[in-house]
C-alpha cells in the first residue's frame, strides 16, 4: 500500500508563518516560501540536526533579536522544528525509493498573481528579480541557500557521468532561479530540457521530483561506517597472546 505522506496541520503553519513575520518586523528579508524550502534543504540530507546545526546560519543572527527572551525563542524554534521533522517524514528515503514517481513533499508556495509583481516593480525589484514572485521561486532560493550553507553535508562528486546526472537532478531547481532574461538561460533549457521548458506548474512539480531524487542520492551516497577488525581473543586456558608464557585467564585475561 501507497501511504500518505504526512503533512503540516493549518495550525502547525500558522505558528510558523508568526515566526516569519516576526522575523520580517526586525528586517531580515526571509517570507514563508524560502523558510519552507531552506528547511526542506536540511530535511534532504536525512541528517538528525540539533537546532544549533542550522539554526544561526539561517538567519544570519537576527533570530536571537526577534525573539529575545527565552519564552518567544523556545515556541518559534519549535515551530521550525516541527515544520522540519515533517519535512523530514516527507522525505522518508524507503517511501522514496519504493514510489519514485510519487510526489511526497507539499511545500508552501505563495500564489502571486499579476497585480503583486506590478506592486514588486513598483517598490524597486526589477524583472530579473521578478522570478520570486513566481510560484516556486524563493522556495528554490531556500532550498539552495541550505545546500550553500553546509555543503559539508552533500558529499563531493567527481567529474563524469554522476556528475552529469547530479546536474540534471538539479536542472528543474536551478531553472526556477533563472530569470528569462538571462543569457545562458536559452543553452541551460536546451541542454536539460530537450522536448522544451516545461511550463511553471510542470516546472513545480519537477523540481518537488528532483528533491525527492536528491535525497534518494544522499541514501547512496552516504559515507560507509570504516569497519573495525576484532582479532580473536584466546579462550581463558590457552597461552596469553602477550608472549608472558601464562594461560590469558591469569594474564591479560584476569
């Protein structure tokens, strides 16, 4: 049977979408998207993270001023944390490799329709910025800012055919950063995408697939625990491997 992935509770995401708009009052430059995705960034590394593994690089600092006393820091982290361990659960690497082509994580991505990216040109973001305020945007910047900060935790690949395909893994969520007006943009698409851009949604939905896929790739390519050999102990009436020439129960085995 298929299982159901689990899934934030609309309470769950209020409390975090307080901790964001807490955040944005003391001026850091982070909304809901990007905090979804940089989560889901730690969440696919399948690592059990305490929060001080994460949590000052993803907030550069400001997280300790917007939630100064103890109280307020306690109930913010553990919104993130919740938010995380559901991440987590949605990336469950057996569900994964047992149902590759189903869609697992269900991010929260805001709905931005024409009238908010007139109001963004009009505040001053230009259109290569413009690609924030499309569906999937800042979450591919969260994404990539939580991979950017630990590289540490997604291990080197050599040049050739996995590196190959670690980059079209990572085609879907790089496009959704690009902005039309880039020049590379036109070789990018035709070298990833042959049968041609898929549109935003499709686009969406690869990049949830290639997350889903990177994560599977992190289970492959986890470092190998360094196996210890054990020599054999002589039994208790045998010489004593020290060369002492008495039994190991009254030597090294006392």
């Amino acid at each position: 049977m298929n299982p159901v992935a689990p899934d934030s509770t609309d309470a769950d995401m209020a409390r975090l979408e307080r901790v964001v708009q807490a955040l944005a009052g003391f001026g850091a430059e982070v909304d809901m998207e990007w905090v979804d995705g940089y989560l889901t960034g730690l969440a696919a590394t399948g690592r059990t993270l305490a929060r001080d593994d994460w949590l000052p690089a993803m907030f550069d600092g400001e997280f300790e001023r917007a939630f100064a006393d103890p109280p307020s820091f306690d109930e913010a982290v553990s919104a993130l944390e919740d938010r995380l361990e559901i991440l987590r659960r949605q990336l469950d690497a057996e569900c994964l490799i047992e149902w590759p082509d189903r869609i697992r994580l269900n991010p929260w991505l805001a709905a931005f329709d024409d009238a908010a990216r007139d109001e963004a040109r009009a505040s001053g973001a230009d259109d290569d910025a413009l690609y924030l305020f499309q569906p999937g945007g800042s979450w591919a910047l969260g994404f990539c800012d939580a991979v950017e900060a630990h590289p540490a935790w997604w291990p080197e690949v050599d040049e050739g055919a996995e590196a190959a395909m670690l980059a079209d893994l990572w085609a879907p969520i790089d496009l959704l950063l690009m902005p039309h007006s880039d020049a590379e943009r036109a070789a990018f698409v035709q070298r990833h995408f042959p049968d041609g851009e898929p549109g935003r949604d499709d686009l969406v939905t690869e990049a949830l697939l290639s997350v889903q896929d990177l994560r599977v790739w992190q289970v492959d390519h986890a470092p190998v625990p360094e196996t210890v050999r054990v020599a054999k102990l002589p039994g208790r009436n045998e010489p004593c491997w020290c060369g002492s020439g008495r039994k190991f129960k009254k030597c090294h085995g006392a």
